[in-house]
C-alpha cells in the first residue's frame, strides 16, 4: 500500500473540496464546460512547470510511495540527453585546462526553483491584472479567503515532505521550510490558484455556463438567510 501513498494524499485533497458541492452547492461541478475550458490551459502550463523542474533536477519523487505510471521518467530521460548534449558542446571549450572549465560555468545559466516560482507568480498576476482584467487581486474577498486555500496546502505539502513523497534539491531552493515544505511551493500553489480562479471568472464573464450560480439551492445558505431575516423581523 506504500506504492499508492502519493494518490492517498491526492485523494484526500480531492475529498476535502468535493463537500463543498453538495453542501454549499458551489455548482462547479454542474457547469462542467466550464469547468474543462477553465482547467485545459492551467493543466497544461503547470504540468510543463512540472515536467521541466523535475527534468531540471529541482524535485525528485520517491518511487516506493509512488505508483510509478508517471511522465518523469521521460523527463528524466530528457534532462540525461541534454546533459549528454551539453557535454559534447562544452568539450572544445573545455581545452583551455582550469581557465575554459571557468569560463563554461560561467556561461552556465541555472533558474532555480525560487526564480521560477518568484516568474511564476508575476506572470499570473499580470494575466489576472492585464490579460484576462479579471482584478482578482484588488478584491477583498481573494484575500479574506485565500488563507483557507494556504492552510490546506500546508497540510498537504507537509505530508509530502515530511514523509518524502517529494524530495526538493538543496541546491535550487532557498532553504526556508514551512511545515516541512519549502516556502517557494507557497508561491507556486499562489501562482496555480490565482490563474485558476482568473479563468474561471473571465469564462464567466463571457458568458460560459454561468448558471447554475454558486450557491444557488444550497439548503445550509437557505437556513442562514431564514435566521438573518428572522433576526432583522420586529417582535409583534
């Protein structure tokens, strides 16, 4: 059962959003269109992220807690090619002894996961801001509640970390951990969130399945308004 601890965790968030559905009735799920258009190009970006990072050596995955059906290992295979690739282009550089050696690391250009992150979170925020003008950023509500999606990543990324599912390469993070995880996964999960929730609110105002409307026939929402207006009634 081991092999399958990485898909228990995926799981478990899963599980933790889906009461979300029938109880508040947030309707994502019913507006499934909408929910695909939204999740195609998110998917796509964040799994090259992915792809690339782990072919960049900034995370490795353990493969005892790992199902083993996963595309790293052709990313593995990819980054072994381009060292070789690399090696056979640097050797004739390489011929001027210690002064050659310094000149390649110099001309050696590595992006770390911190500067991927730190471009990964400018980049959503000028589509939030820009491109799509969704302005999530300048909404209240994007900060009153963010703080929930933040304590459930750390959940979630502390067991991964702490039971080293994942396993990040010293060398390409800062060093600073936040329940086991390292703080630049902060700034990823913010860059994979606020990108999210821009698409989904700019198909909507396109006028993409925006019905039925979050919260729409959720019996706990009906109660809350029945004791709001009971509250707000004058005593006879």
């Amino acid at each position: 059962m081991e092999r399958f601890a990485y898909l228990a965790v995926l799981a478990g968030c899963l599980g933790a959003a889906l009461w979300l559905e029938p109880v508040l009735r947030v309707n994502v799920l019913r507006r499934w269109r909408r929910l695909l258009l939204t999740l195609l190009p998110v998917v796509v970006l964040f799994a090259l992220w992915d792809l690339t990072a782990i072919a960049a050596g900034h995370w490795t995955f353990d493969p005892t807690q790992t199902s083993g059906v996963t595309a790293a290992r052709r990313a593995a295979a990819g980054r072994a090619a381009l060292l070789r690739r690399r090696t056979l282009l640097c050797r004739p550089r390489l011929r001027g002894g210690a002064r050659g050696a310094a000149l390649a690391g110099r001309r050696r250009v590595v992006v770390s996961y911190t500067v991927a992150a730190l471009l990964g979170v400018a980049g959503t925020v000028l589509v939030d801001l820009f491109v799509l003008r969704t302005r999530l950023l300048l909404r209240p509500v994007f900060w009153a509640t963010y703080p929930i999606i933040v304590f459930f990543q750390l959940i979630s990324n502390g067991i991964l970390t702490g039971r080293g599912i994942v396993r990040y390469a010293p060398d390409a993070i800062l060093g600073w951990r936040l329940a086991y995880a390292p703080v630049e996964d902060l700034l990823f999960g913010f860059a994979l969130v606020l990108l999210t929730l821009a698409v989904w609110v700019r198909l909507g105002r396109a006028g993409v399945q925006r019905t039925p409307a979050a919260g729409e026939g959720a019996p706990l929402l009906r109660l809350l308004d029945r004791r709001r207006s009971d509250r707000r009634r004058p005593d006879r």
